[in-house]
C-alpha cells in the first residue's frame, strides 16, 4: 500500500498543466452540471451512454476544491488503486510490476485519459472484491465512467457465457474471433444510433494502426495458447481480451482504447506464464514499450504533452 500510495502520489505531483488534454478535465470540473444537463435534454438514452457517472462525480468534487487540486486528485486515487492492487495481487513480481507501471501503455491513464484511468482503478476494486455484489456494482459503474468498458462488460459476459456452456478452449477462443469481428464492423454504427460522443467524434479515438501492436499481442496471445488448457480456463478474460483487440485492430478506432481498460489483468496473467514462455512474454513486452519509449525520447514529455 506504502508503495501503491507513492506512485500516485509521485503522478499526482507532476505539473498539472503541462500534459495533453487538461484544459478538457479542467472544464470537465467546472461545466460536468452543464454537461449533464445538456445530454438528458437529448433523452435518457443519450444521457446513459455518455459518462454519466463521471460527470457527477466531476459536479461533485468541483463544489469542494479548485479545479487543478480536483485533477490531482483523480489522479492520485485511480494510479494507488491500480497500483495497489497489482502489487497486493502479484507480490512476487512486484519489481516487474512497478516498472511496467511506469510504461507508457500503463501510465498514460494517470497523466492523459484520466477518465479511463479512474474507470480501470475501480473497475478492479470490484474484480479482486471478495464480495459477489460488490464485484457487479463496481464493475457494472465503470461504463458510465469511461464508455470503453461497455466493450468489457461485452467481453466479461462472453467469458461467463462460454464457460457455463463448458465450451472447449479452442472453441471458446474460435468463437470469440467470431463474434468479435461481428461487433467490431458495427460498433460506430451502434454509438451513432444511440448518441454516444464516441460515434460523433471519433478522433477521440483513433489510433494508428501501424500494425506494431497487432503484432506484439498476435505474439504474446500464442504463448499463452502453448502454456496449455488449464492456463487458458484460469485466465480466460485476458486471451479473450487479446482476441478482440486484435480482430478489430484495423477496423475499428476504438481498438486501442477498449484494449487499455483491460491491459492490468493482462499483464497479470502474461506473469502467470511459465518457462520459456514467461521469458518471451517479458522480453516482447519490456522490448517493445521500450522501443515506443525510445522513439518518442526526442518528444516533448515523450508524446504526452500538448499537441503531441
């Protein structure tokens, strides 16, 4: 916990204005009323599919401090939990886990997509609770805190479903290929037809797909094929996580992001691995967020400040 609190605290501190996109949390603190109050005159469908919950909580907290202590704030709550969590889950690996906190696929959510960072703190407040309705109400709050987890959600129920009919690995893993490309070719016509911002403005969310990543996690999911039946039952989220990112990756601009949500519980079951395969997971995951680290080392904050 001592060590979960320094890391927030330490991104906490940083300077609050010199990263991208903190003139839009700063107007998230002051406007969320505003906000809200503008999608529920579009109809409570839109309001629902907008982030409601992190625009009262916004409303919330810019009643009782400053809008630059507000984002701190956030901050530091969604970087301890996270990092709280993976290091009380995975002990052993703590040395491993405290540097790819610091990768840029990890901590860009406690320096940049703040809203998607506090949505993956709680959303694993409920996936390591040991109680079964605390677990559905945390993890049912966090699309309507960053709407990427309406995509984990999807997911999640997949999972339990092919798990209850007690489908085999390959078939589960067959049919999630399938069923992710199915949702992938419709899901901006899905946030179009019911108003959310995603469908509207996709920049929000678009990534480059340079193919880099498609290759790095079409690498990382085959080692955890070859680790065999059982690790796949286990940690059956993570490969199904992996399987839609890539099914969507060049079709989709919501790719990356729905993928981020999920990396934490990812990158646990990648240390789950053993052997061999264990090493290749970490040299292609250090090796690559290195080389995305070194390409971006002539950048002002490393590609996360303004503009960048």
């Amino acid at each position: 916990m001592l060590i979960a609190l320094c890391y927030g605290a330490f991104l906490a501190a940083l300077p609050v204005d010199i990263f991208a996109d903190r003139d839009n949390y700063f107007e998230f603190i002051q406007f969320s009323p505003v906000i809200l109050l503008r999608h529920l005159s579009g109809g409570i469908h839109k309001l629902f599919t907008n982030e409601p919950i992190w625009l009262v909580l916004n409303s919330l907290i810019g009643l009782l401090i400053e809008p630059r202590a507000a984002v701190r704030l956030i901050i530091f709550f969604s970087a301890s939990v996270t990092a709280y969590y993976l290091l009380r889950t995975n002990p052993k690996n703590i040395w491993w886990l405290l540097l790819f906190l610091f990768f840029p696929q990890i901590i860009k959510n406690f320096v940049i997509h703040l809203r998607q960072g506090l949505a993956i703190a709680i959303f694993l407040m409920g996936w390591f609770s040991d109680n079964h309705r605390r677990k559905l109400i945390l993890i049912g709050l966090t699309p309507f805190i960053h709407a990427s987890f309406f995509f984990v959600l999807m997911l999640l129920a997949m999972v339990f479903i092919y798990q209850r009919i007690r489908f085999a690995a390959d078939l589960r893993n067959l049919l999630t290929i399938l069923s992710a490309s199915a949702l992938g070719a419709v899901l901006l016509v899905l946030a179009r037809f019911v108003g959310a911002r995603q469908g509207v403005s996709q920049e929000t969310f678009t990534e480059k797909a340079s193919g880099a990543g498609f290759l790095l996690w079409g690498l990382l999911v085959c080692l955890m094929v070859l680790q065999g039946q059982t690790y796949l039952r286990r940690y059956s989220f993570a490969v199904t996580a992996i399987l839609f990112y890539l099914c969507i990756y060049f079709t989709s601009p919501v790719a990356g992001r729905a993928f981020e949500s999920t990396i934490p519980l990812v990158v646990l079951a990648g240390l789950a691995l053993t052997g061999w395969r264990r090493m290749a997971f970490l040299g292609l995951f250090v090796g690559f967020n290195l080389l995305v680290m070194a390409l971006n080392s002539q950048k002002p904050l490393m590609g996360f400040a303004p503009g960048m």
